[in-house]
C-alpha cells in the first residue's frame, strides 16, 4: 500500500507537472541559445527577374486514372544545371520544363550580370512532347572531347543526348549514341567510372521503364513499401565507348538497383582512385557502389542499410575541413507526422568503411527537403549548406498528411495501387515551406540562418545550383521551384575574405574534368571539393570549384585527383583569383 | 503496450511438466520475452529503432523512475520488468525529431510517473505508454512524431503480429476488447468512408499498421486501466471506437484541430475516453481484491488471477 504523506506526494508531483511544462517548453527548442547566433557573413538578394531570368516551371498532366494522385507523382521535373556551354567563360544555366509544349530554357550569361533566353535558338527547347515524354532534368558533360559541353536530358519519357556543334547549336545524336531508352529517371551523373579518359553515363529510374504515365495500362505503378522499396525502375550505366556511341553494362558492373532512385553523386569515396556512385533512394535506404578497378561495383555495407528514409537528393562536401567529401542527403520532416531526418555523413570509408551520421538539432529537419548543396558562401573556409524544400503547396488551408498518414500505414498491396490513394483533390503537403540556410558553428553544430540572410521564399524548391556567375570569387545560388518561379539569389558578402577557384581542363577526353577532386591545404585548414557531373537534386553546379579561405592570402598546397588517376600537386597559389589547370600529359 | 503485458503477468503462473519435475512458467517473462522478441525483429529486419541510444535511454528512464518513485512512495524498490516493457514500447513508437534523446527521457519519467500522482482508490487511470506519447504529441508536435509507417508494408509481419497479438490477448481474456475495437474500426470507419463518397480500403488500412497492432493488441486492453465487466469492457471499447471516428470526421472536415488528434487518433481516443472510464468505474466500488485464491473472473481479466508473488506492490500500482 502506498505511505503516502502530503510531502510524499508533493515529492512525486511536483516533477511530474515541472516535467510537462518542461516538455511544452522544448517544442520551442533548445533550452539555451546558441551563442552568437547572428553572424551569418553574407546576404542574398533575390534578383531573377531583375537580371532577365524568367523561368516557370510547370507541372506535367497524366492519366486520368491516377488523377486522385496526380498532385504527387507530377510534383517533380524543376531542375537547374550550370554551364558554359558557349565557352566564354561565363557560366549558362538551363532549366527544364515538364508539361507537354511548355519549353527548357537554357539561359546566356551576357557577362554584363543579365541573362538572355536562348534554348529555342540552339535546339534545347522543345524537349517535352507526347512522344518522348517530359523533361525532369539534365547534365551537362564533354561526352565526344572536342572542348564543348554537351547535354543529357533525362525525363519521364526517352533520354535525349544533344551533341554541342559550335557552342551556338546542338544536335540530338540520341539515336546513333544508342541512348533512346524509356528511362523514368529523375536523375543522371556523369562520370569516368573506368579511367578510360571518356564521360560515362549513370541514369536513375524511379517508375518502372514498362510505365508510361499517360498511357497507362494498369494503376498499379506505386512502390511496394514505403521503407524496403524495390519495386521501381533499375538504374543503367551507360559506357562511352569512344566513338559517339554508349554501350549499357549495367548488369555486368552490378549496379542496376531498382530501389526508387531519387538522386546520385559520384566520387572517390574510399580514396582508391576509383570513383564510386552514391544513390539517395525514396522509400529504401541509401546505397554506396564501390568501384573494384573499374571491372564492376561492389554495394557497400556502409552503415547506410541500417536507416531507410525518403532520401531525395545527394550533395557532397567537405563538412568539417578534414580533406575528406562528406554526404548530406535530404528526407521527410513534417511537424507531428514524421521525422525521418536529413542525414549528415560523415566518410569515414577510407578508415573503417563506413559513413557515421551526425545530422543533429536544426540541421536534421528541413521540412520535406529536396536538393542541397554544400558551398562556402561567406568565403571562411567553411561550407554553408543551402536546402531546398516544400513538397506541394496548394490550399493552405486543407492537408495531405491525414491521409498521407493513412496510406502509409497501409499493407503494401493497397498503396501499390495508386488508385486506392486517398483523393488530394486541392490539399496541401507539406507546402509553403521555406528554404534553409545553415551555417557550421563547428562542434555546435549548424544553424540555420535563412531569415536573417534574405531566403523568405517559401516555393517548393526542388533543385539548387551554385555558381560564380558574375566571376567575382562569390557563389550565387540558383533555385528551380516546382511549378513555380525560378529564383536567383545573388550573394553578398559582407566581409573581404579570401578566394581560390580552379577550372579545371582534362586532357584526355573529359575535358571539363568531371569526377576531378582538389584538396587545398592553407596553415591547417583544409578543404576538398569535387568537379560534378551532377550532384544534389536534378542539378548541376559550376564545374570551377571555389574555396573560401578566410584571412588566408595564399593557399600552400592543392592537391589535385584527376579523374584519370593522376595526382597533381601545386604550391605557393595566390589568392582571389580563377587558376586554370591544366591535366598533366601522360 | 506495457500495461497489457502486466496484465498478462497477473495471470497465474503456468506448470508444466518435464522429466517428472514441474517447472513455474511466469506469463511475465514470456510477455517480456515476447515484447523483447518484436523489439530484436523490427530492429534487425527493418531497423525501426532508430539507434541504440535511444533504447538505453527509454529503458533507463523508465525503470529508474519506477525505481525511485515506487521507494519514495512505498519504501521499496519494486519489481521494474513492466518498466523494461515500458521502455521499450516508448522506443517503438516514439519518433524524435533529430537524435533528440530527451522526448525518451521524458516520455519515460512521464509514463511511469502518472501511475504514481494521477490516481485514484489507489489505480491510475491512464494507461502509462499511452499517457507519455499522446502528451508529448500535445505538448510537443514539433519535436516529437509517433511510429507511422509500417514495418516493411508486407503480409508476412502483419501475419506475425496479430498472430502473437492474439494469442496474448486470448491468453489475458481481453480478447474481446481487441475483437470489439477491430469490428467498431471496421464498421465506424466504412460507415464515415461511405458517408463522405470516399474509397473505404485507405479507411481501414491503418488498422494493419504497426502502431495499430499495438494498440489493439496491447494498449486499449491494459488490464490495470480497463474497467470491470465484460459487458462495460466492450461498452468502453466501442466508445473509444466512436471517440476515433469522430476525431477521424473532424480531421476529414479540415477541423483546426491539434497535430496529435490527426496524427494518432486511436491514442487520443484512449486518452480522452480511457481516464474517464476509468474514474467511473471506480467510482461505482472498491476494486475486487486481488489475491491468489481468488478465482479466475472472466471480467477482471489479469487481476484475480494475481499469484501471491504477483500480488506485489508493483501490481496494484499498475504499470
């Protein structure tokens, strides 16, 4: 029986109600601030329209027998990638468009600041049409060596390889480079995953290849699971055999996953000289392929097996200047619903073979995020990272996630079928969001200053891009918003830090280096970047990689990987300026 | 989840003979070994756990506060295995935003705790498991979400799980409260899908979720916070039932109501309705006396079955 005296009971009480109150006090957050929390060192300032950059995305339109879900699986296909496509040595960007007529828009940087249209003028516009399908994105790569980049449209539909004639027309070779496959990819990578000195391609699939979202002949097109999900199209590596054509050795090289890939980046994860894919799969956990000698990939047991989330896009970068590229992949977070979390991994391949994740506190929850991308914004040597987010924003005032909530409860047999989903009718899914800006405090982990360095927008963000696009030593960020405007944020920095950018010209048929990677070395700060050949969300960033060094006037060594194999050294390089390397010859 | 489980421990020790001897089978560490047995099966084939942290630090919140306060209260350390399955049903269903530790701190000391301060004759009214997560979705929706997916979406541990559910369920003799609160699901919710023209099959489909599972299996039929008599049990039930479809209507309405009522409307319906229930019951007599001669009462279904070792402190406190 209880002994039970008034202080007795004051003794269990007393706590009992500190600990609810404690509790409603914590959905506030952190019980102390963070230290200097407002020294973000930069400012961005929404300037596309004001400098000519007019895109809207829109949405595609399929079948009507899957119109109750239409909101969903149309809710992708804005996409941003960067290129100098005319060798002038401003960066260009391209955007696609994802509803039948609605044109991609590649735009011109003038160098004057402003941007001019000019898809429809070099063939790159019309890409979304009944027969071949909707654009979801492209990558930009010197596939055939002649010094200009060429372009991979990917879409729902057939894949599109435009070859660049003379950096004003391109010419779609899709047919002779045996690429008119119906792929549902939502993303593509190229890279040298053999050595041979040309541009291979890797493309994702999400639905099934036998899918064709406006002919459908059956409803049954969703995934099986919403965590062990396999049941989507397989992924193909495509070989460049060096003469305009590709050859798929998917299968041989063992890294055809029909998980449901929403993203992948490549990189020499475990520094063997090989680089290995990343993929950020929804529904399924994430998976790492590791190059053995360029003869097949072997899927790594990396600790990513261990946490299945919705992954959506991959970005890499060197989050705590240790020289090593680290991985920050995008999830689901919705306030009382779900919280899958963003992953921040940590490489820790080269030692143990695994990646720990260390996303912690504000940099865990972005909101249902999509692409990301690391880059030092404020030029103090350490990355920023930039986040994209919102998934469908509708009627503000009526929600998916009830029903959402429903459905993924559900036994696999029913949601499979996309016709058994709950109608969305107007609702919203976790729309209206905003971007997150977060900055490293280091050990205190990231803040996310978004607000106080102008990102108020609240669009569904779906691919994020950064370039040097006015050449001056400072990342700009460009957005591709779902259905929506594309933005362009000028960066402002507040302080005169240093800079060191590097362009980088392969000599042996990848010529704009794509797979490269620089490592910087300056007193004790440290920094590794890599030349993408697609990273993030549908995106693409400048192929000139930029390092902020802070106060540092000089950077004492850079260490550069070639994709080729070879390693390069350089010392004693001046600060604040674009150096252009250029690969050693054999 | 817990609490069922010690219902189950109040059932009289099982024998069974082996080589001539006859060996005590306490339903208590079957049901122990049986939530332990879910725990290890989600974790290895779906790793629904999230990081082993966050089982240390359940498990060590619970029983540390059942420690404490049950010394405090009644000079004693009690028996803490309810505890442990406390603990580990707050880690299942529990779903922090980032590697947040704390909501499993608190959901630990605050499950425990209310069977010590909300009480009533001597029993606390809510159901502790239930209690922790439905308040700290209230309190904290922005930090803190309840298991929603499905443990891979596939039949076979659908199968698996309501085949030990039932089992322990028909082994306890709340049986009939599970099967109550299936049917009134099953029928509210076809009724609510039919009125509002919408398909019935995403209706029913949470019921095959795993936070579904344990709730139906194990939550709602918690023999320490049920009430006496079949017939009030399955009155309960159906009540709680009809308290979720509302809660359901609402939230189809578009209702500005709190995250929780749409997130887990089951939980919040046993919230609302299983305090009160409670409370009345009480309030109509004294608890049947819970000792071990006292003969198996098809009503009270755990309690009168208590063996004198289970008749300790620890049972009527309730876990």
């Amino acid at each position: 029986m209880s002994r039970r005296t008034p202080l007795r009971r004051a003794v269990i009480a007393l706590p009992f109600v500190a600990a609810i109150t404690l509790a409603f006090r914590l959905d506030q957050g952190p019980l102390r601030a963070p230290a200097d929390p407002a020294r973000p060192g930069f400012s961005l300032r929404e300037e596309a329209e004001a400098v000519g950059l007019r895109f809207r995305h829109r949405r595609p339109h399929f079948d009507a027998a899957i119109a109750n879900v239409e909101p969903h699986v149309a809710a992708v296909g804005a996409s941003v990638a960067v290129t100098d496509f005319d060798g002038d040595g401003w960066p260009d960007l391209y955007f696609t468009n994802s509803d039948f007529g609605a044109p991609n828009a590649l735009f011109r940087n003038r160098g004057d600041g402003t941007f001019e249209e000019t898809a429809a003028a070099v063939g790159l516009a019309d890409l979304n049409t009944p027969t071949d399908g909707v654009s979801m994105g492209s990558v930009w790569g010197d596939y055939d060596g002649d010094g200009r980049e060429d372009v991979l449209v990917y879409r729902y539909g057939y894949l599109a390889l435009f070859r660049n004639l003379d950096g004003r027309r391109f010419e779609d070779v899709t047919e002779a480079a045996g690429l008119r496959r119906w792929v549902n990819s939502n993303g593509a990578i190229w890279l040298d995953y053999d050595r041979d000195g040309r541009l291979d391609l890797y493309v994702t699939a999400y639905f099934r290849d036998g899918v064709n979202l406006w002919k459908l002949t059956s409803t049954r097109i969703m995934h099986d699971s919403f965590e062990f999900a396999k049941n989507g199209g397989p992924n193909r590596l495509f070989r460049n055999l060096g003469d305009g054509r590709f050859e798929e050795v998917t299968d041989r090289l063992g890294v055809g996953s029909t998980r449901w890939t929403l993203a992948a980046a490549a990189a020499d994860f475990n520094e063997d000289g090989w680089i290995d894919i990343y993929l950020a799969n929804d529904y399924g956990p994430e998976e790492l392929y590791l190059n053995e000698r360029g003869e097949r990939f072997r899927l790594s047991t990396a600790g990513l097996e261990s946490e299945s989330k919705s992954g959506m896009s991959v970005s890499l970068g060197d989050a705590f200047n240790r020289g090593r590229l680290d991985v920050f992949v995008t999830n689901i977070s919705a306030r009382g619903y779900l919280f899958q979390n963003n992953n921040l991994r940590v490489n820790r391949v080269p030692d143990d073979g695994r990646f720990r994740n260390v996303a912690d506190g504000a940099v865990a929850d972005a909101g249902w995020a999509w692409g990301a991308q690391f880059g030092d914004l404020n030029r103090d040597g350490v990355n920023e990272l930039f986040v994209t987010n919102g998934f469908i924003s509708a009627d503000r005032s009526e929600s998916y996630w009830y029903a959402m909530s429903k459905v993924a409860g559900a036994n696999a047999r029913l949601f499979e079928d996309a016709r058994s989903w709950p109608a969305f009718g107007n609702a919203s899914l976790s729309g209206f969001e905003r971007s997150r800006v977060y900055l490293s405090r280091g050990v205190a982990g990231w803040t996310d200053v978004a607000s106080q360095v102008g990102v108020t927008d609240e669009y569904d963000g779906r691919a994020v891009a950064l370039a040097d696009l006015s050449n001056r030593g400072v990342l700009d960020v460009i957005v591709a918003n779902q259905n929506q405007p594309a933005l362009l944020y000028r960066n402002h920095p507040d302080s005169a830090n240093h800079w060191i950018s590097f362009k980088l010209v392969g000599t042996r048929g990848n010529t704009s280096a794509i797979g490269a990677e620089v490592v910087i070395e300056a007193g004790d700060h440290r920094q590794r970047r890599v030349v993408d050949g697609g990273m993030g969300f549908a995106s693409q960033n400048d192929r000139r990689l930029h390092f902020g060094l802070g106060d540092r006037e000089w950077v004492d060594r850079a260490v550069i990987h070639w994709p080729s194999g070879e390693r390069q050294v350089l010392s004693h390089l001046t600060a604040d300026r674009l150096h252009t390397i250029t690969e050693p010859r054999r | 989840m817990s609490e069922s489980i010690s219902g189950a421990a109040t059932a009289a020790p099982r024998t069974a003979s082996g080589g001539g001897q006859r060996v005590a089978l306490d339903p208590r560490y079957l049901i122990a070994g049986l939530i332990t047995l879910v725990l290890v099966v989600a974790q290895f084939r779906y790793h629904v756990v999230g990081g082993y942290d966050r089982l240390a630090v359940a498990l060590a919140a619970c029983m540390l506060t059942e420690a404490a306060l049950s010394w405090i209260d009644r000079g004693r350390v009690v028996n803490l295995q309810s505890a442990y399955i406390s603990g580990i049903s707050l880690t299942l269903l529990l779903k922090p935003q980032g590697g947040a530790l704390w909501p499993f701190v608190l959901a630990g000391y605050l499950a425990i705790a209310s069977k010590y301060v909300v009480r009533h004759r001597d029993n606390h009214l809510w159901n502790p498991t239930n209690f922790a997560i439905v308040l700290l979705l209230l309190a904290a929706p922005t930090r803190v979400s309840v298991l929603s997916h499905q443990w891979g979406n596939d039949l076979a541990t659908n199968l698996v799980i309501w085949c030990f559910g039932l089992v322990i369920a028909a082994r306890v003799r709340v049986l009939h409260i599970t099967l109550t609160y299936v049917a009134g699901f099953l029928a509210l919710n076809a009724l609510r899908a039919t009125l509002l023209g919408q398909p019935i099959a995403p209706e029913l489909a949470p019921l095959t979720g795993p936070m579904y599972q344990l709730f139906v299996f194990f939550m709602i039929t918690d023999p320490r916070t049920i009430v006496r008599g079949r017939g009030p049990q399955v009155a309960v039930t159906i009540l709680i039932a009809v308290v979720e479809s509302l809660l359901r209507l609402a939230s189809d309405r578009g209702w500005p109501l709190p995250t929780a009522f749409n997130a887990a409307p089951a939980l919040v319906a046993l919230w609302l309705v299983g305090p009160v229930a409670k409370f009345v019951d009480l309030r109509r007599g004294v608890s049947a006396p819970r000792t071990p001669a006292a003969p198996p009462s098809p009503g009270v279904p755990g309690a009168p079955l208590s063996s004198a070792r289970d008749s300790a402190p620890a049972a009527r406190v309730g876990r």
